[in-house]
C-alpha cells in the first residue's frame, strides 16, 4: 500500500504550477519491501551535493545524479527531461534546473520504465508534467514488475496514475518542442521491451537510454523481454541515425560520441557471436556461464552477468 502525505511546493521551485497550491505526494521514505536492500547496495544515497550537470550545446545539459542520465533541454515550451531518475531528489534536481535557466519540468520522455530512469515520474508527475513513453514502458508502469539484477531482484512496484505516461506510442512518435524536431523510436525488445531512443534533429543530440552503458556492465532485463540480439540490432539502428558529430547521451556514463558506441557495439558482437559459436558446439547453458566467453572482452564483475541475461534471453537458463 502507497503511504502519502501532503506537501505545500514552493512556486520559486515549480513554475509549472499556477500558484503555490497543496500538491500530493507519496512518502518517498516509504518502500515495497526488498527495495531499500537495492537501493543501498547501488550506493544510492539521495545526497543532493553529488548531483552535477554538462552542458553540451546552447539550453541542452546533461544532469548526472542517481540512476540514469537526465539530458535537459530549455526553450520556448518550456523544459523537457529525459529521464526523470528517483522522486528523492526531486527538489535538488528542479534546483539544478532553475540555476540552468529552467524553472520546473514540464515534458518527461522516459527512455523506459525501470526505476532508476522513471521513479522522478512519482513527483514530477503530481506536479503537471506531460510524460512520454512506449506502450510498453506504461504498461509495466502500471503493472509493476520484478527486475532480476543477477544477485539481487528489484520489486518495481505500480505506479500511481499521475505518474503513469500520459503520451504513448509503438514504432515511432514525432514531436515539436523547443524548436527541436524530436523523434522518439523504439527499434524491439532490447534492453527492454519498451526502449525508447529520442533524437534531436536540428541539435544533433540522441539520448540511448540503457541501450549504451559506459559506466558499468551492459544490462539485458531478459526475464522481462529483452535480448542481447535486440541490443545488437538496436545500436546498428542509432549508428544509421548519426554522423561523426552527433552528441551521444547514454543511459549511465560520460557524454559520448558515434565512435564510442561503434566501439560498445563491436564488443556486444563479440559476446554474442562467442556464445552463439558455444551453442554450436553443443554446450549447455550453465557451461557457458561457466566459461564466460565475454571475459577480456567486457569487465564482469563479480561474475558474468552479461552471459548470464543473454543466455536467459536465449532460452538456455
């Protein structure tokens, strides 16, 4: 059961709103159980000191904090995020953007559903945002879902209706905000089965979600659809899409460019096609897992969890 309280929002904070009103909010020290255990084993402190921004073009920032990369853009409509990262730092994350010039966020795009990249939607939804996102991405919005880490389970629970995208799509969805002509593409199930990949035309920027990693291992949610060979098929699609000066905004990392991702994608090739070549000659699942055929290839740590959700995709654990 979701707990709330009620919370007067400074209008300083949150322009979006008309005037200085009683706005709802869960208690977002309230967890379904099994989350907090998450939570602290990812490190994620709320500290608000440790969220930071980059600026990448003129009204275009990238905040890093907790969870995935909120890329920011500011104009005439106002501000869109991609990405909404965790509702316990909603406050330092519109601070952020009021000292880049925004003043509230008015657009969600969510690259997907998983926690680390849609829980802000529990605030900011509340708030007045318009929120954005695959069909597939708000149905596990509104059913919840367990998101097998390998190691540890995260219980996704439901999302309140206002946090729930209120604009959906399935292949393809343009929009005009900003000045930006922005297209927003799902290509199949990849890392999950409601990706969203979101280009800016006139700026050149493409945010990957979790399609590209660069701070970690690469991550497949294969118990909820997704595969490596979507992932793989995915990334040559966004390499169709840009040129040697696009500005690549990955799921979690360092600001990127196409020659990163060719070289991301080059090494989820070589996983596969080495475990493709193990199924060849007859191996099981498990000795595979055993082998690890993504070692020298990609860090794994502590174990080969990408073979692993790979090998689930497959069918073969």
């Amino acid at each position: 059961m979701m707990m709330y309280l009620n919370k007067i929002i400074p209008c300083s904070l949150v322009a979006i709103l008309l005037s200085c009103s009683e706005v709802k909010l869960p208690d977002f020290d309230v967890y379904a159980e099994g989350q907090k255990e998450v939570l602290d084993a990812f490190g994620f402190t709320f500290d608000p000191s440790l969220i930071r921004h980059k600026t990448i073009k003129e009204d275009f920032h990238v905040i890093f904090g907790f969870g995935g990369n909120i890329l920011i853009s500011i104009g005439e409509d106002g501000v869109l995020a991609i990405d909404s990262q965790f509702p316990q730092i909603y406050e330092a994350l519109l601070a952020k953007i009021k000292s880049l010039g925004g003043s509230g966020i008015n657009h969600i795009i969510n690259t997907h559903w998983h926690f680390d990249h849609a829980d802000g939607n529990r605030a900011f939804g509340p708030l007045g945002a318009e929120i954005y996102a695959h069909i597939n991405s708000l149905n596990y919005m509104k059913s919840g879902a367990s998101i097998n880490l390998v190691g540890a389970v995260y219980p996704q629970q439901p999302y309140e209706k206002e946090a729930l995208a209120t604009v959906t799509y399935e292949d393809t969805l343009d929009i005009n905000l900003n000045g930006q002509t922005i297209k927003l593409m799902n290509f199949g199930p990849a890392h999950t089965t409601g990706d969203t990949v979101i280009y800016f035309k006139e700026a050149n920027i493409i945010h990957t979600g979790d399609l590209t990693n660069l701070d970690g291992l690469p991550f497949i949610d294969a118990d909820n659809g997704g595969t490596l060979e979507g992932m793989i098929s995915s990334l040559y699609r966004v390499l169709e899409l840009i040129d040697d000066n696009t500005i690549v905004v990955p799921g979690h990392g360092p600001v990127a460019d196409k020659d990163t991702i060719k070289s991301f994608l080059m090494k989820l090739v070589a996983v596969n096609n080495r475990i493709d070549a193990l199924i060849d000659q007859g191996k099981s699942g498990q000795e595979i897992l055993e082998i690890n055929p993504a070692k020298e290839i990609i860090e794994e740590v502590p174990f080969p969890i990408l073979v692993n959700r790979a090998l689930v995709g497959k069918g073969l654990l």
